[in-house]
C-alpha cells in the first residue's frame, strides 16, 4: 500500500525547518561576533590597565623601582566579578612588583606591541597581556597583567540571551502564522472533500466555485470537466439503454407470438409459417444484439485506442472477401479497387473491420437484388475509403439523420435496426475520419472516408 503523506504536514516541515536552521546558523554566527567584540573590549581594558602601570616604573641611582603604593594596589587590583592578576619582571626574570604565581610568558624583545594570551591560574581560565616597558632604562622590563573571564562570559551570555530570545519568540510566533495559514489555506479543499463525500452517486452537477483560491479553482474546474463528461456519457449510457430496450421489444414480442401460434398448431405444415417467422425474429434479435455490442464498443466512457500500423489495402481486402458470400445471397457484386501503392495508418484494427463492415452490410441490406458494391481505396492527395452503390440511395433531407442512432428512412425496404451507419461515425470520430455522405453517380449511395489526420510518414513502409 504506497504511503500516504500529509500536505499539511510537508509544508510546514519545508517552512518551519529551514527557519530553525537558519536561526541555529545565525545564532553561531552571532556567538563568534559576540565572543570577538566582548574580548577586544576586555582586552582594551587590561591593556589600558597595563600602561597605567607603566608610569610606575622609575629608575632611580641606575635602578629599575615600581613606585606602587598598597593604597593603589587596592584600587588597581580592585573587582566586584574577576581577580585581576600583574607581575613586574625584568629581562633576566627579576620579579620588580606583583603576584609570584602569574606565569611568565616570553614575549619577543625589542618590541612594544601588546601580546595577548589565554592560559590557567589555579584550575581558572584568565586572560593576559604582556607588554615591555618603553623608554631607556639599564634593562628591559615586561608588564604583565590578567584578570579571570568572569565578567567576559556574563556579558557574552547576555547579549546572546537578547539575541537568541527575540529569535525563538519569533520562531514560535511565525510557525502559528504558519499553521493557522495553511490550516486557512487548506479549509477550502477539507470543504470540497466533504461535499462530494456527501454527493450521492447520480449527483453530476457542477461543484460551485465560489469563494475558492484560483489554486483550489484549478483543481474545481477540473473535477466539475469530468463531472461534465461522466454526465454526458450517463445521459448518452441511458439514452442507449432506453432506445436498446424499445428496439428489442418488438422482435421479442414477435418471437413470442410466434412461439404461441406455433404451440397452438398440431399439424407441423401449419407450423412451418410460424416457425419460419420465429427464425426471421431470432435473426433480427441476433443481428440487433451484435449492432447494439459494436456500439457500445466504439462508444466507451473514454476510449483507449489500440492503435497499430495497419496495411490498409490488405484489411480492405480482406473485409471485402468474408462480405462475399452474404452479397452473394441478394446476387449483390462487391468489387474492390486500389492504386498500386501500399497504404499504411495507424488504427485501432478491431473498430476499423467494424466500420467497413458496418458499411458493407448497410449497402447489402438495403441495396437492389443483383446490384453491385463497389469499393476503392486511394491516397491523393490524402488517403480516401469509398464506399458505393447502385441502390436506391438517401433522399438529401434525411442525409442529416441517417448517422442518429436507431433512425430508419421511412422509405427504406431493408429489415435494419438503424445502428450500422451510427456505429460507423463513432468509430470515424475516435479515429478522427471525416465522413461524406454523397449520391452515386447510378443514383445509389456513397460515403468517403478521408483520413486527413494522418501524415504521410503513416503510410510510408
């Protein structure tokens, strides 16, 4: 059973996730921003820290001294958040002032860039700049100072905190929007989905479209094409069924008269009429039964065609040789005539025997006794079926309604049921031929079939 997935659901998966992504990749972004600015503004304090030390390096009778009082030191060293660390050394490692415990960083002489540094102080993190003392004095001095990162991580903290925070309200809020968006977007489909739920199986009438996106539209104007179809191929189902069942009433009726005059008779000469009458009917009921097969068959709700390259003079031909024998019961002659050419379409081969058929036993039926039937198969400029007689022919007012099902010439002397010329124009529109119905030149009836909608590439061998 193939997996059913929610609409609903693949949206808000394809909107929501890339948002939180996107918001995960900014808020890194924003830790690495926040974490550069909040130690280069630290570490602008401790390297101001440092040269305010600087100006406490005297050197008096050719020593290097740090004028520091305890007093300073208290308020240098003073911090509510972080311990602040210095050392005073010279070149050769001499401790001038400071906290012995501070590492010792060895920092390139002859220079007097700060350099910066992270390392531990008793299992604690702290940050350090070490910078050497400008000026000339007997030796080089470095100061070195640090303080913890109490106060670097509170504040990082919070300005991601005000960062992330606005974000996730926002995250939350949008997905709402979203949902209730979708959920707005989507009611008109739950509400389609419902009324034809509740429609009963005869109700074909159109779905209203009112209030209904132009998306939703689309799919409305598409159900309500297919219920226009499946109405009109109900309507035309019932029609057929209707006409069907008046048109098998009659020989049915007959048969059974029939059958009950026959059953009154004792002498089988006197049956010999009735039973005679019981064979015309049963063939009439067989023939109509065949007709009313055919059509339908070339009449479906929507017809897949068959379609297959057909030599069109060799089934002609065919056709043509297995209607010989009935033709020969009326001393009909049935003559066939085709240019020298091979003649190829694509079609369906079943519905294409028949509409020939069709044709061939309309024009045996309703043709004179020792008439002829003449048949011609040609391809300039476009492939053309004719079929022609010497009979008795279509008045030109009823030419219009010899192709409706079930209608019979009133002057017509043939036993038909008014199918064969309906079968053959549903077989012509599926397969798009155009129909001529025309006068013979002896008076009689002909029908051009033209296949104009195929190429010439069709017919090439």
């Amino acid at each position: 059973m193939p997996k059913v997935t929610s609409l609903k659901t693949t949206i808000i998966y394809r909107l929501i996730i890339p948002i939180i992504i996107f918001t995960i990749l900014e808020t890194a972004l924003s830790y690495y921003v926040t974490l550069h600015y909040v130690e280069k503004t630290y570490d602008r304090g401790l390297l101001d820290s440092a040269h305010s030390l600087v100006q406490e390096v005297k050197v008096i009778d050719n020593h290097i001294s740090v004028g520091l009082s305890a007093t300073a030191l208290e308020i240098f060293k003073w911090d509510d958040i972080d311990t602040t660390f210095f050392k005073i050394t010279t070149e050769k490692g001499k401790l001038l002032a400071g906290d012995a415990i501070l590492p010792t960083l060895l920092i390139p002489t002859n220079t007097f860039q700060p350099i910066y540094s992270t390392s531990t102080l008793n299992g604690e993190p702290i940050r350090i700049v070490s910078l050497q003392v400008p000026g000339t004095l007997p030796e080089k001095v470095f100061i070195h100072i640090a303080e913890t990162l109490n106060k670097r991580q509170d504040m990082m903290i919070d300005i991601l905190l005000a960062d992330l925070i606005p974000q996730m309200l926002l995250i939350v809020f949008i997905s709402l929007l979203i949902i209730e968006a979708i959920n707005h977007g989507l009611a008109p489909l739950h509400k389609l989905a419902k009324d034809i739920s509740q429609r009963s199986p005869s109700d074909l009438s159109q779905i209203p479209e009112s209030d209904v996106f132009t998306e939703v539209k689309s799919l409305t104007d598409t159900i309500n094409n297919l219920l226009e179809k499946l109405s009109i191929a109900s309507n035309s189902q019932q029609r057929f069924i209707a006409n069907a069942a008046h048109q098998l009433r009659t020989p049915l009726a007959g048969l059974k008269l029939q059958a009950e005059r026959a059953q009154r008779e004792k002498n089988i000469l006197n049956m010999r009429p009735a039973l005679s009458q019981i064979q015309n009917s049963a063939d009439r009921v067989s023939h109509l039964i065949t007709q009313l097969l055919s059509l339908a068959r070339a009449n479906p709700v929507e017809k897949e065609l068959l379609l297959e390259k057909i030599e069109l003079n060799q089934l002609v031909q065919k056709i043509c040789i297995e209607w010989v024998p009935k033709a020969l019961e009326k001393e009909i002659e049935i003559s066939f005539e085709t240019s020298s050419k091979v003649i190829f379409v694509r079609a369906d081969s079943v519905l294409l025997t028949e509409l020939l058929s069709n044709l061939l036993d309309n024009a045996i039926r309703y043709g004179y006794k020792k008439g002829a039937i003449t048949v011609k198969l040609s391809n300039d400029p476009v492939i053309c079926l004719t079929v022609e007689d010497n009979g008795p022919g279509i008045p030109a007012p009823e030419r219009d309604k010899i192709f409706e099902r079930f209608y019979r010439s009133p002057s017509s002397s043939g036993e038909g049921c008014g199918l064969g010329l309906a079968i053959v124009k549903e077989i012509a529109n599926l397969h798009k031929i155009e129909i001529f119905l025309l006068a013979s030149n002896s008076g009689g009836t002909r029908i051009d079939l033209q296949f104009k909608n195929i190429g010439k590439s069709d017919f090439l061998p």
